[in-house]
C-alpha cells in the first residue's frame, strides 16, 4: 500500500513517485531530484555535519499557507492564484516532445 508520500527511494538506485496526474507525479520526481542535488552541495561544502533545520520549524513551514498571509491577499485578490507548477511541466513536455520527433 502507498502512504500518504508522494515518493519513495527504493534500496537499489531510483526513485518511485505518484500524483493524482502524470503532471503531478513527474513534477515530484523533478522536485525530489533537485532537493537531492542541493541536499549533495551541502553535505559536499559543510560536511556530514552541516547546520540542519530543526524539526519542529520544519513541521511549522509544513502547515504555513502563505497565500492565506494578509499581505498576499491584495496579489490574490488582483491576479487570483496561479498555478506555480504548470510552466515547468510545460517546458518539460515541450522538450520530451522535440527530443521524441527528433527520433
């Protein structure tokens, strides 16, 4: 059964990620692989030893809404929301395209 994660490391190389959408299952793929890049440069610079965030401020930025944040809500209100993922979903659609044409 898949818990409430949206990704998994399995024990060999790879990751497994799911979404209620293609779109959303590969964008947490692409998320996860770029987290883990960054997680690589800080261990690389700092050591295994590097400054880490303590968990509870952690769990805290975890239930932060920030567009219910009063001074995001006149650009909500002006703009309405906006889907922050898209764009990159298209890109990565629009190069899987070319690279599938291209033969």
């Amino acid at each position: 059964m898949i818990s409430f994660r949206a990704g998994v490391k399995s024990l060999g190389p790879g990751i497994t990620t799911v979404g209620k959408t293609m779109e959303e299952a590969v964008m947490n793929a692409w998320q996860l692989e770029h987290q883990a890049q960054f997680n690589y440069y800080a261990k690389s610079i700092a050591g295994p030893d590097h400054a880490r965030i303590p968990d509870d401020q952690v769990e805290e930025f975890l239930q932060w809404k920030p567009l219910a944040e009063p001074h995001f809500q006149e650009a909500v209100a002006r703009v309405g929301k906006v889907n922050t993922g898209g764009s990159m979903w298209s890109d990565l659609k629009d190069r899987a395209a070319k690279l599938m044409s291209e033969g």
